[in-house]
C-alpha cells in the first residue's frame, strides 16, 4: 500500500495498524503528479473519467491545470464506497461530507460537535483567498492540521495547512472506525510527538 516515495518520518503509519479505509485507498496515490506545461497527467485524467462512469458528475475538468483537490478526495471517497458530496470540485463542499466532527463558529473558532475531535482519516475543508482546499487528517501540531490531499504543491502528498484556515472537519461516513481513527499529535518534523497509546 506504502509507495517506495512515502516520506519517512509519516512511516508510523504502517504500525498504527488498520487505516480508515480513505487512507487505504489515499495512500498508494502518493506522489501522483500533474504534468508541468502543455498536457495532463493521464492518472489524474482517469479519476474523472472513472468517476464519471460511475454516476459520479465531474463538470468543468478539461485537464489537470483545474484545481483537483476535489477531484482526488472524490476519487478516494469513491474508492473507499463513501458518497461523494455533490459538484466534489468545489473544496468547500467537502464542508458538507459526511458527518462532522468540528466546524467553524461565528465567533471564528474550531469547536468540536457533540465532543469530537478531528481525527486520522477525517477530511478537512479549508478556506484560503480565491477558493479552498480539501485534504485527509494525518495529523496535527499546535497550530496546524498535516493532510495528505491531491494538488498540494501539484501532487499528491502530506502538507501541514494553519488551523486557521479550516472551516470544517468531516468523518467519513462508518459503522465501526478502526481503532486508529483518533487525534495523532505531531512533531514539527510529521513524528508522532510521544506515545500513541
């Protein structure tokens, strides 16, 4: 499931045991790539057509210079057999997947619904100038939520994002999480910061 790309200091997560099934599915896209200039990377091309086939409406995706974000938290959520939220390109309506776990008050802070915390595998709706961004819980630090997501940097990876910036946390729609669906505080360098029992 690990690409031989996956970066080291997230090996943990080999040893943490069963993966929220979007993980399963999120991680062996590790490392996908748009391409650079003229042309489109046919792995990210296929994800709309595969979706597409399958009753899923990608509209408005011509080639991977389009924000795709979206694009791969529907191509993983499918994957996984979770519903995909409707227009999936549009970040922000990730802010609708699911159930929720947090969501962002009109007093502007992150608060948690009915005592939930954000936790591996749930995704994360960020707001930034111009649009959003989507991506999936790894972890976390004081100040901000690591994800791995598509389009971060113009490829799949692990980026840490501000809290600032999250207007929702959503969990995957289960009926028994695994047991290592929880909070997982990071070091700055994306190690587990002391004991994960």
């Amino acid at each position: 499931m690990f690409p031989q790309n996956f970066p080291n200091e997230y090996s943990w997560l080999k040893n943490i045991g069963v993966l929220p099934r979007v993980l399963q599915e999120a991680i062996p896209l590790y490392g996908t790539a748009e391409v650079i200039g003229t042309g489109s990377s046919k792995t990210i091309l296929s994800w709309r057509d595969t979706l597409n086939q399958n009753g899923v409406k990608i509209s408005g995706y011509s080639d991977d210079g389009v924000p795709w974000c979206g694009l791969f938290a529907a191509y993983v959520a499918f994957k996984a057999g979770k519903a995909v939220v409707d227009d999936p390109l549009w970040a922000l309506n990730w802010a609708k997947f699911g159930d929720p776990v947090a969501r962002r008050g009109n007093d502007g802070k992150l608060s948690g619904v009915d005592g939930r915390k954000p936790s591996l595998g749930d995704v994360l709706a960020y707001k930034r100038p111009g649009g959003g961004h989507v991506n999936f819980y790894i972890g976390e630090t004081a100040t901000h939520f690591v994800g791995l997501g598509g389009n971060q940097g113009d490829q799949v990876n692990i980026k840490a994002i501000p809290k600032a910036q999250c207007v929702a946390v959503r969990r995957p729609l289960m009926t028994s999480p695994p047991a290592s669906m929880k909070p997982i505080q990071l070091a700055r360098s994306g190690e587990i910061a002391g004991n994960l029992a």
